[in-house]
C-alpha cells in the first residue's frame, strides 16, 4: 500500500467516524425530546381522567349550572382530540394544541370558581381530594412542558450550529417548536376586594 492510499483510508475514516458521532449525537437529543413531549401527553392524560372524575363528582353533589358543566365537558373532549404527532410539532400545530389546553383550563376555572356556590359540594371529601390532585396534575403538566421546551431548546440549537446544521439537514432532522405563554398571561389578573359589601 503506498502513502498516498493510507491517507485517504486515515481520511475517509475521520470522515466517517465524524459523521457517525454528529448523527448519534442529534439521535439522541432528537430522542430525549420526543420522550419528554410523550411525558407532557401523560400529564395533559392524567388531567383529563381527573376532570371526568371531578365533572363526575360534581353532578352527583350539586344541581349543578348545566352550561358551566357543558363547557368543561365539550372543552375537555376537544382538548383530548387535539394532538400533536410527535415528529411534526411544529410552531402551528403547537398553537392548536396549546388552544385546545386553554380552552380546557379556563372551562375548568369556571367550573371550580362555581363551586363556591355549594357548601355541601366543598365539603365533600371526594370532591377535595380529585381537587388536590387536579391542582398536583397542573404542577406536573406545568413541570414536564417547561422540561420538554428546554429539552426542544437543546434540540434546535444543536441541530442549527455549525457544522450539526450540515448533517441535520442531510439527515432529516427538523426544528420542534416550544410552548409559548397565553396570550394575555403577561397581564396581572385584576384583585379587587370590596368590604363594604
């Protein structure tokens, strides 16, 4: 073998084993993101067992506004026929997304701030205690968003720099998009208290 044969062996070989680390290293950050985003499915799942539990609770215990009830019901059903196909979030399909969940969470707000209106329902155990978890779930849902927008946050720097940018575009590797804030939730909520009343 001349010199000239091994260099292009020593070469193609560097070339290979560099190509190999770039493409392993963007696998594994692609397949870190793709299981935090199954994690915030799970939580957003969970949620959505515990509001048919507390919906459940809720006409049982109380005679109850019908349209207050509805709402939650219809914004639950949309919220969990929203989903997103984990290969394809995508800045839009993010935003339907994150719709459908507000939906569900403001219908929920109003379904818990009515309850005020029932001591016997605010006394019963069951109805606390599926409040207690709902409130755990919202932390957990809140928990693992934030881990997967860091988790796409790694994704898309690494797959954007130089010279990852060259071996994610030849390989197929694509931007995930990161949840954003509601619209409005830059605002202070208004808290009034009226004592003369």
């Amino acid at each position: 073998m001349n010199k000239k044969t091994i260099i292009i062996i020593v070469v193609l070989a560097v070339i290979a084993i560099f190509t190999y680390t770039k493409y392993n290293g963007m696998v594994g950050i692609n397949e870190d993101t793709k299981t935090a985003w199954s994690k915030v499915e799970s939580e957003y799942e969970r949620r959505s067992a515990l509001i048919g539990n507390l919906v459940k609770t809720v006409q049982g215990a109380a005679d109850y506004e019908k349209s207050t009830l509805e709402a939650v019901i219809n914004a639950r059903a949309k919220a969990t026929s929203t989903q997103i196909n984990v290969d394809d979030i995508t800045p839009e399909n993010m935003a339907k997304f994150q719709q459908a969940q507000a939906g569900l969470s403001g219908a929920l707000s109003k379904l818990l701030v009515s309850v005020e209106r029932y001591p016997d329902l605010k006394a019963n155990q069951s109805f606390l205690k599926l409040q207690d978890e709902l409130a755990s779930t919202e932390n957990s849902v809140r928990t693992a968003r934030n881990r997967y927008s860091e988790q796409a946050n790694k994704l898309n720097k690494h797959i954007k720099t130089f010279p990852n940018n060259l071996f994610a575009s030849m390989f197929g590797f694509k931007e995930m998009a990161r949840f954003k804030a509601a619209a409005g939730s830059e605002n202070a909520p208004d808290v009034e208290f009226d004592f003369n009343k």
